[in-house]
C-alpha cells in the first residue's frame, strides 16, 4: 500500500447523580485531582503501546518486511496494567462520564457481584468494522481482560497489520479466514461469543452459517445484521434519503484499472473524524488515521446466504449508537426491525467508534449479554 492510508467504511435509560459540594482547598479534592493524573498516566501508557503496534506495520508497509520481534499471529491483545477487577452488571442505567474520553479504569467499575464461573463461555473474539483493525478494540481488550474473561481481537484479511494485500481480495472467504482459523482450532464443545462492528457484522454472519455449534452468542454494535441474500452495500439501500457525508468521504480505488470495478474503498482523512469519530477522545482519532487501511470492494457486495438452521438458530443481540454519522441510528432501527434479535441496547452519546467513545459503557454490555444464560431447550 506504500504510504498512503485510508479508511472506509426507545433509547438507554439513565440517571443523574449530584455531585456533592467541596471546598475548593479540602483534601478531597487533592485526592481527586492526584487520581486523575494517576488515570491519565495509565491512559498514556496503554495508548502508547497501541500506538506503537500501529507504527510498527507503518514501518513494514516502508520497509517491505515484518519486524522480527514482532511477535503476532491472528489476534492482539495489549498487556493489561493492573490486577483484575470485577464489573457491575447493569449497563443500561449509565449516563456519559468524562471517564469515557479517557482510558477506561477497571478499578471504577468494581463489583463485587460479578460472578464469571458457570457461564457458558468466556471466551469473546472481537472482529473489527471495514478499514479498521484489532487494534481498534484495545481498550475493550484491557476492561474484558481485567475481568477474567479471554479475549481474541482478530486482523481480517488485509485489516490491521494483516500483511495481504487488500485490492486483492475478491470474496468474503478470503476476508473472514484470519476469523475461520481461530474458530476452526476451538476444542470440541468450545464456544465463544463473537462481536461484530460494522462491517465486521456481516463477517460474524458468514462465519455462524459455517460454524454455528461453536458460538454461544453474536453481538452486533452499529453493524450489518443481515438477511440471507443482502450485501453490506444492499443495507444502505434501507436508508431514506442519501447520507451526503458517506457519499462526500468515499474515495473508490481502481487497482485493475478505472474500466474495471473498483478493487477497494477508502474514506477522505479529513472528513474522518466528523463521519466516524465526532464524540471519540482526539488521541483515538490520531490512531485511527496511521492505523486505517482500506477496506476491500469484493466482499463488501457479496451477498450472505443465511439458513434458518444455522444462521436463524443462534442467539444474537444488537448495541446500537445514537450519535453515529456512519450508519445512522434511524438506519440502525431499519436494521433491528428487518431482522429482530433477542435483544437491543442503545449507547447514550456513542459515534460510530463505541469502543472510543464509550469504552466503559460497551463493556459494561458485554458482560451483561456474556451473563444471559442459554435458553431452556
């Protein structure tokens, strides 16, 4: 790819607590203010080690070659930096803090009622929206870590540091295979539950068609939840009206040649941060824009045959975000009612990067979906 980056790509309840009043001087709000400095250094540090991953395939992109100290196969997961902490169980009850502009902290989400042994599974494998890579999840990564619970974030096919090249992938079985690898090598009676973002949704799709006895549930955050015979790009279709800043971002790459069709799609760097990150922390942005890669044109007109066996059979719930310019939350709800799951969550002030903006609140309703037990046969 050289050197050029690019991307593509009612309501939750809440309450309100009053902040209790202190004397500017009292010890309190000394205590406050060395707690803070204390979050921000952990956010740096793990933002840094983020940062880092994504320089170190920019380089490789220079260079022509992987470094060879860095250790990766499918899935990254960044060292967490604390001892593991316990999360409550409510998620719908949250209203925005300034917490969520910054590095998520465990140690303010504790609860001691949090009970993982028993569940189903543990196990959770995260799989990126179009453009963006594992990379993208690491705070999510860091909250569901410190809780106990395994986590996969996966690279799909030329996403991430995924060295293949993306103007050469014509179908979604070669998108998806860094995804079918880690399903295909669980154990016998092995589940996991699969997340999607994005266009990451029609990629868990596909993969439940083919594997549904290894996934306990599929969650979708503002994502293609698809029927049998859609596309990603037939979804877009259900909106009413054209999304003036899709159609303004879209930048179509023409590998083969402007007489052939299109090969990838990217998306304008200036317009980003206003398409999908108008409520993420600037840092995110920052990451986001040396870490994009296109996303690659073939799967994304590809359309799912999905069976009522397979596909129907599973249990699958949808995190929506009210405040995304990508896939608007009206066209979010045209989603939810085509294609109903077991249940829905809305995110209070999340864009369309809800793992940026709102990491708290979206792990929050990982653990909860995670602690929903199997349905009675």
């Amino acid at each position: 790819m050289g050197n050029s980056w690019a991307c593509f790509t009612p309501k939750e309840v809440t309450f309100t607590k009053k902040p209790s009043k202190r004397l500017p001087n009292s010890s309190s709000t000394k205590r406050t203010k060395k707690k803070d400095e204390e979050l921000e250094f952990d956010d740096a540090l793990i933002h840094q080690q983020a940062l880092s991953a994504a320089f170190l395939f920019h380089q490789h992109q220079l260079n022509g070659s992987l470094p060879v100290n860095l250790n990766r196969s499918t899935s990254v997961v960044y060292p967490s930096t604390a001892a593991p902490k316990k999360l409550p169980k409510s998620s719908s009850s949250r209203q925005r803090s300034r917490t969520d502009h910054s590095l998520i902290q465990p140690l303010q989400l504790v609860n001691k009622d949090l009970n993982i042994d028993g569940l189903e599974t543990i196990h959770f494998v995260l799989v990126h929206g179009g453009g963006f890579g594992a990379w993208c999840w690491y705070k999510t990564i860091t909250l569901l870590e410190e809780s106990g619970y395994r986590v996969d974030a996966v690279d799909l096919a030329g996403s991430g540091i995924h060295t293949f090249d993306t103007n050469s992938i014509t179908s979604l079985a070669q998108y998806v295979k860094p995804l079918t690898d880690i399903l295909e090598k669980l154990g016998d009676g092995e589940k996991v539950i699969l997340v999607g973002h994005d266009f990451g949704g029609a990629c868990i799709s596909y993969v439940m068609e083919l594997f549904p006895s290894k996934i306990s549930k599929a969650i979708f955050i503002a994502a293609a939840m698809l029927s049998s015979g859609q596309s990603f790009l037939d979804m877009f279709s259900q909106q009413t009206g054209s999304n003036d800043l899709m159609q303004q971002a879209q930048r179509f790459l023409y590998t083969n040649g402007k007489d052939q069709p299109p090969t990838a799609i990217g998306l304008d760097k200036e317009l980003v941060k206003d398409f999908l990150f108008n409520q993420s922390p600037a840092k995110d942005v920052a990451l986001s824009l040396v870490s994009m890669r296109p996303i690659p044109f073939g799967p994304v007109i590809e359309k799912l045959s999905l069976s009522d066996a397979h596909y129907g059979f599973m249990r699958r719930f949808y995190i929506g975000t009210p405040e995304d310019s990508a896939i608007p939350a009206a066209l979010q709800e045209n989603i939810i009612n085509t294609n109903p799951p077991e249940q829905v969550f809305w995110l209070k002030g999340s864009d369309h990067a809800p793992f940026f903006s709102r990491p708290q609140s979206l792990n929050k309703i990982l653990v909860e979906i995670s602690q929903i037990p199997p349905k009675q046969a």
